[in-house]
C-alpha cells in the first residue's frame, strides 16, 4: 500500500490524475480465503482467467502460471469456475506462521 | 470605470436569462417546475433565436438537469441549469456530486416551499435543504441583484482555488414574477468580466486523463472533505475581490451582507432575500418616528459570513432574526447560526427568533414593526420561536 497523504497533496474531488494508478493498490491484503493451484489437474482453459475480477492468474502464451497474490482478494471465483478443481480456497491462517 | 448601461423592465426570472445569455455558457439542460420556469423558458427561446451558441438539453428529470450539467463541467464546458423546490430536491444527490467533484456550475434557484402538502409559492426550505451540500449560496434582494450576482458567481466558482458551484437565490414569485427595473450591462463587458474558464481537469484531455468519481473509502474520503472546507474559506477570501471588479463597471456594490441604516441603531433585525426590501421601508418608517432600528441584510449564506455578522451585531440592544424557513424540533436556521455566531462577541445583545412567509404567506409591513416593537420593549426571549402572520 503506498504511503497515505494528507490533503494538501492530492488532486481535488477525488479525481484520479494518474492513468493506471489502481495497479498500485494491492487489493490482496483483503484476502481471507487464498486460491491454491494444482498444475497437475490444469488444462489451462483459462476459464480462472477471464473470470477473475482483479487480473490475479498469471498467465503467459495462454498456458496458466499461477496467482499473483498481491492481487488476489481471495473472491473464490476461479475456484468456483475451474472445471478441474485445480483452485482450493483455503484459509490464509494455514499459511501464516 | 462604470459603464453605461440600459434599463430594462423584466421580472427576476428574466433577468437570470438574460445574465445566462450574456455568459452564452455552452452546456444548459433543465426541466421546468414552477416557479423557476419562466428563467428556462425564456433560455430556450434565445437558443432558438440563435443568441447563444449553448447545447440545450430537455432532460426528463431535474435528477438528469443536475447530472447532465455535471457531467458537461467535468468535460470542462461552462454548464448551467435552474430549478425550484421539488426540483432542487430530485436533484438533491448529485448537487453533492457537484460540490463534491469540484464542478464550477451555477444554478439559479428560485425558491419555493418543499411539498408537502404542495404549494407554488416563496420560502426557502428548498435551498436550505442543500445548505450543507458545499455549494456557495447566495441570495438576492431583488431583480437587480438576481443578475449581478449570476455574474459574481460563475467568476467565484471558477476560480482555481474555488472550484465549487454555486446556486443564486430569488424569492419564488416575489421576484421571480415581478417586473422591476434593472440596469443591464453591454454583452462585450459581460464578456471581459467573465472571461474564458480555466479549463482544469476536463475528461476531454485525453493527454492528460483523468478519472472522476471513484470510490473514496475511508483512506481518502475525509481528506477530501477537507479541501472542501479549504475551497468554502478561498470563496469567502475571494468574494470582496470579485465583487469590486464587478462594482467597477457596474457601479453596484456587493458584500457578504449590507448594512441599512446601522450606523446608530440599537435594533437590528436579519434576514434573507425579498423581504428585506420590505424591512428597509419600514426602518426607513420607523427612524422617521425617531427610533434607532436597522437592518443586516445577508447576500451571502454559504460561507456564512460569521466574522461580519459578529462586527455589525456586536453591542446592539435587540437582534430580531427571520426565518422562512423552519428547522422541525430545532431553531430555525439563519436564526440557529446568527445565534452561534453572537456566542463569542464582547457585548451580546438580546436576540429572538421570528418565523415568517411559510408557503409564500404574505409578511406585511405591519408584522416586521410588530417584531422590531417587541425588540424595543425589550420582549425578546431567545430560546423561543416566534411566527409572524401565523393563525394562532
Ligand atoms: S480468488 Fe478471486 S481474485 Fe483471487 S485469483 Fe481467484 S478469481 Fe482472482
Ligand atoms: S480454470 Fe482451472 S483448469 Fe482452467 S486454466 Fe484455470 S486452473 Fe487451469
């Protein structure tokens, strides 16, 4: 999360001036749930992909790479759509340590 | 230098067309409601004559005026509307929008009662409703003031540190319907006065993009609301500048209020819109009989104009305030805020509240002396709420 300003610093009626700029709100940080891959069940149909509303799977030359968990708030709809269960959601606490 | 000019005898209403066409904005949408309508009506009929070079939009709601219009000042084009009552209050969400996305528009309003149950006529429920909307609100006395002020306005909302809207207020009827004389200026001063807008921030810079209304949660919300704050002291900073410029070439003095015959008095009655041109005859009636009464007549309501109130109140014996409006289980609200404002000055004089002209109830000559007598017997309570030409 970048560091918060006051309001003198920023643009005036909440108007965004910087094309791009949700690109440096991690919406991860939401998460509660996180979708865990399984390689070996995918047949990259890309199906994840185009559901996901924050652009979290990671995909190059459509052959699907994983999730970007800066991202990832954790919606479960890839989980929900994959038509090989190759997304678990599991709770973030069984990764904290 | 005060340039000549000619007189015209047209209603409030008129005058606030005549002003839009002389500013010749690029973008009015609107949709009729009594007693506004006349002020749109008669827009339209310069568009048709080929006047103005303005997109005129006949929208199907004042909900679609208001979000037509801001959407128009987000693309950067100078956008009027104009509305009343039901109207102002259909629009009611995006008049925050408005304020909130710091959109220079300005919005005659001519005022009338809020249904319900429904009535036509003058009070100023309509525009109070919007006093806490960040919108400048200004009021005017009469056709003259209906507009000069529409000129002072559109200078002071487009103002880089400003950047708000602003609603000019007539009395519905009183002076929206009635022909007076008032002295035009020529379209080319208009047109220096006014000048071309600073185009900031226009959704139609596509080298320069920007995005209006996001989602401003609790990171930035409040940080926003605090320029808002900032933008309504830069109007009330800027307002005597303005004003001056415009004093010098029509001649026309304007402030945050106008003192009338206040220099010795020692009763001051307040008040808003029309109903102060009825107070200035009976002072001018009252001094006659040799009694020291006066009036604090406020332009300005939105930024209150706390630090002049509290000058010209200062030590007097009686303040009588008038409202037309009401504050249901509270003190009206002009009377509310000249009331706050009185709390930190040296010599605080009695003060009473005085509630008059509901739903356009006439508020005659004798009703303000019977206030102005109570004030001079010393009969005024402030915790209590009186009412002028009400049937008990
Ligand atoms: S859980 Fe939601 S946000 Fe995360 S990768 Fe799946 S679809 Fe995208
Ligand atoms: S939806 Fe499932 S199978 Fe399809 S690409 Fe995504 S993870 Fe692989």
């Amino acid at each position: 999360m970048a560091e918060l300003k006051g309001w003198k610093d920023i643009p005036i009626g909440g108007l965004i001036t910087e094309p791009g700029s949700s690109k440096k709100f991690k919406t991860g940080s939401w998460r509660v749930m996180r979708p865990v891959y399984d390689r070996s069940k995918c047949i990259d149909c890309m199906m994840c992909w185009l559901i996901c509303p924050d652009m979290a799977i990671i995909q190059e030359d459509g052959v699907m790479k994983g999730i970007n968990y800066d991202y990832c708030k954790g919606c479960g709809n890839c989980a929900n759509i994959c038509p090989k269960n190759a997304l678990e959601m599991k709770p973030e606490t069984d990764f904290q340590d | 230098m005060v340039v000549e000019q000619k007189k015209l005898a047209i209603t409030g209403a008129e005058a606030a067309a005549y002003a839009m066409r002389q500013i010749n904005p690029d973008v009015v949408a609107a949709y009729p409601i009594t007693p506004q309508t006349p002020i749109v009506e008669k827009f339209a009929q310069y568009v048709a004559d080929g006047l103005v070079d303005t997109e005129m939009i006949p929208v199907e709601s004042e909900h679609s005026a208001m979000s037509a219009v801001v959407g128009a000042a987000a693309a950067g084009a100078r956008a009027m509307t104009a509305t009343s009552a039901n109207g102002l209050a259909l629009m009611h969400e995006i008049v925050y929008i408005a304020a909130s996305s710091r959109l220079p528009i300005v919005m005659p309003v001519v005022n009338r009662a809020l249904s319900g149950p429904i009535n036509i006529h003058c009070d100023h429920s309509d525009t109070m409703a919007e006093r806490d909307s960040g919108w400048v609100q200004l009021f005017a006395e009469n056709s003259q003031e209906v507009y000069d002020l529409i000129f002072i306005a559109l200078k002071l909302a487009e103002n880089e540190d400003v950047r708000l809207p602003v609603m000019v207020n007539q009395d519905g009827f009183i002076i929206s319907h009635g022909t007076e004389i008032v002295e035009v200026l020529p379209d080319e001063e208009i047109k220096k006065f006014v000048g071309e807008q600073k185009i900031m921030y226009s959704l139609l810079d596509t080298k320069n993009p920007v995005t209006y209304g996001p989602l401003d949660l609790y990171d930035y919300y409040f940080e926003h609301k605090r320029q808002q704050v900032e933008a309504m002291e830069n109007a009330r900073k800027l307002f005597p500048e303005i004003t001056k410029e415009y004093e010098a070439i029509s001649g026309r003095k304007y402030s945050y209020v106008e003192p009338y015959k206040l220099d010795d008095a020692e009763y001051v009655m307040v008040a808003l819109g029309s109903t102060n041109g009825t107070i200035k005859y009976v002072v001018d009636k009252m001094r006659q009989e040799g009694k020291k009464v006066g009036l604090l007549k406020i332009t300005m309501y939105r930024p209150f104009p706390k630090e002049e109130i509290q000058y010209y109140l200062n030590g007097r014996k009686g303040v009588v305030v008038l409202d037309r409006s009401l504050s249901f289980g509270a003190e009206a609200p002009l009377y509310a805020e000249i009331k706050s404002s009185l709390y930190e000055v040296a010599v605080k004089p009695q003060i009473g509240s005085y509630v008059y002209g509901l739903g356009g109830r006439d508020i005659t000559p004798d009703m303000i002396r019977k206030a102005f007598e109570d004030a001079l017997k010393g009969n005024l309570v402030a915790d209590e709420q009186r009412y002028l030409g009400l049937r008990e």
